[in-house]
C-alpha cells in the first residue's frame, strides 16, 4: 500500500502533493545507456523502478554525487569525464515525502552515460534488481513519478 514506502513522490501534481518543509534538495541521476537500452533499477523503498543516483552530499556536486552514487548503486567506478551533463530539471513540483515527515523539493541533475557493452553490476541494499530494458520494455515499467518525465525526454523520445 501507499503508506508502507519509505518516501512518496510527486511531480507536478498540485492536487495531491503536500507542501514542502525544508529547502530544495540537489539530486543527481545517470542516464545510462548500451545498445539502445536504458539501466534502471528496481528500488527497495517504493518498489518502483528508478534512474540509478541520489541526493548530493552537503561538499558535493551533482557530478560529485553521480560518480558516488553509481559506485554505491551499481558498483561501478566511472570517471568524472565520461558523464555528459544533459539537463537540469528544476520545475518546482518535484516533491519527495519521506516516512520521517520531511518533505523535499528536488532540483536534479542528470548525467549522460553510454556503454559500449552492458557492464557486470552489483546490486546494493538500496536496490532489488538492476536491468538494462528496451523503449519498449521501459513503456510498461512503474517508473519512479520524479523519474518519468527525464526517461521519457532522455531515453525514449531520444533517436
């Protein structure tokens, strides 16, 4: 049921979508792709699935926090280089609701990332199952809400 995950999320959804209690939080969040295929992963908070990243650290960076979290997520250590900064999504309707009562806007960062072939991963605490998935595959999935609109625009509206 709703009430048992950890953090509810919100985008752009006035109705629902309680008001914020702390300032805007920075996130980072890997588009990462191999052979026209998108890594998502399955998140052991909500159960939905997600890009890979997180909130940056209170010294970080967006890039910072995206190299960190795809090593903490992933297992995978990626140089700071190989990310392309695509975007910054800051519409102010992206809320995240924790269990604790604390509700965020997020300001986040997504980066770019391509692999010539898919890499082996390593599945964290965080996370129930990692997975390359296809546009179409990617249609069905219960995207994480905060996420839908950077998949649709990063990954499946892309050519």
């Amino acid at each position: 049921g709703r009430n048992m995950s950890i953090v509810t999320f919100y985008n752009c959804d006035p109705k629902d979508a309680p008001k914020t209690t702390q300032p805007a939080h920075l996130g980072a969040n890997a588009v990462i792709t191999c052979g026209g295929k998108l890594l998502l992963e399955r998140r052991r908070d909500n159960d939905t699935w997600a890009l890979p990243g997180g909130g940056c650290k209170k010294k970080e960076s967006g890039l910072d926090a995206v190299v960190r979290e795809c090593y903490e997520e992933l297992g995978l250590r990626i140089s700071r280089e190989r990310f392309l900064k695509l975007k910054v999504y800051d519409n102010p309707g992206r809320i995240a609701a924790y269990r604790d009562g604390s509700i965020w806007r997020m300001v986040i960062v997504v980066y770019g990332l391509e692999f010539a072939e898919e890499p082996p991963l390593r599945v964290s605490a965080e996370s129930k199952e990692l997975r390359f998935f296809t546009k179409e595959e990617v249609r069905e999935l219960d995207i994480a809400v905060t996420n839908r609109d950077i998949v649709q625009e990063q990954f499946l509206e892309k050519a």
